[in-house]
C-alpha cells in the first residue's frame, strides 16, 4: 500500500495554527489519519517530577499529531508541496510522483 504520506517525508502544514511549517514526519498515526511532525503543534506541557514518566519538573514542549490531511507532501526533486499521483512502476511496485515536476518520491 502506497501512501500519501510517509515517515520521514518532508511535509508543509497548509491549514492551522502552524501553517506554512515545514518539518519531517516522525510517526504515521494510519488509526486516527493523523501524523507526528516534528517541530509541527508543539504544545508546553506543565510537568510535576514523576508525573508520565517525567524526570524532573518542568515544563517540556511536544508534539501533537496533526491531521495528514492539513499536510502537503514536499517533492524531494523541486522542493515544493506539491499534490502527488501513484504511478505504478514495470515491476509492480507503486511510487509517489510529483504532480508539479513529475518528480518520483523515493
Ligand atoms: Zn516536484
């Protein structure tokens, strides 16, 4: 199965408070359609020592998961977020393709 998205993709956030962000997808969440970007809705969390693992107390920034669909995947060859199409390569195998520069997503 070929994906839209994919971990380690370069993604811009098109909607949303980060949009216009760039960052790279750390985790794919298929359950909720939701990815982990990083540097993408950070959120300061207020931590006592012992509370969720925490070390020491504090304040810690993280992550939340963002919905793929306010995600545009950023074409590896033109460097733009782009809209991609699944082409379907000779031997069988599916590959992402740019739809601005038809570019092939690795
Ligand atoms: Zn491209």
């Amino acid at each position: 199965m070929t994906a839209r998205l994919q971990r380690d993709d370069e993604v811009m956030v098109i909607a949303g408070r980060d949009k216009g962000k760039r960052g790279k997808i750390q985790r794919m969440l298929p359950d909720s359609g939701k990815a982990l970007v990083e540097g993408v809705n950070v959120v300061k969390r207020h931590l006592r020592a012992g509370a969720e693992g925490a070390r020491q107390a504090g304040i810690i920034e993280k992550e939340m998961p963002i919905h793929a669909a306010k995600l545009m995947p950023v074409c590896p060859a033109c460097a733009k977020p782009t809209r991609i199409a699944i082409k379907a390569l000779e031997d069988g195998r599916k590959s992402r393709m740019c739809k601005k520069c038809e570019g092939m997503f690795s």
